[in-house]
C-alpha cells in the first residue's frame, strides 16, 4: 500500500490501523506479518451471484 500511495510504510500501517479501528477493514487471516486486509462486506457482496449478474 505504501508505494500504491508514495508514503511511507509507517503511513500506510497507521491508515489500515484507522480504518480498522472503524471497522471498514479487517485482517483476513491470522498471519502477524505481512497480514493482508479486506473490507468483507464488500468482498462478500461481490462473491454473491445476484451482485454478478446485475454486474453483467
């Protein structure tokens, strides 16, 4: 995320930290490095087939 963006890695930790305190992200797994987030409530709308075909 942080070359995505151009901040440091610092930055980016503290964003994804904010945004879970909020509850838009959540990690999606139970690594302690490199631990990968996920808004779910937008992956799980995504992965339901009524979204897929309205999509199309």
């Amino acid at each position: 995320m942080s070359i995505a963006f151009g901040v440091t890695h610092a930055w980016a930790m503290r964003l994804i930290e904010r945004l879970a305190q909020e509850g838009v992200l959540s990690p999606l797994g139970q690594a302690r490095r490199n631990r990968l987030y996920g808004a779910r409530e937008i992956l799980q709308a995504l992965e339901e087939p009524s979204y897929a075909e309205e999509a199309y």
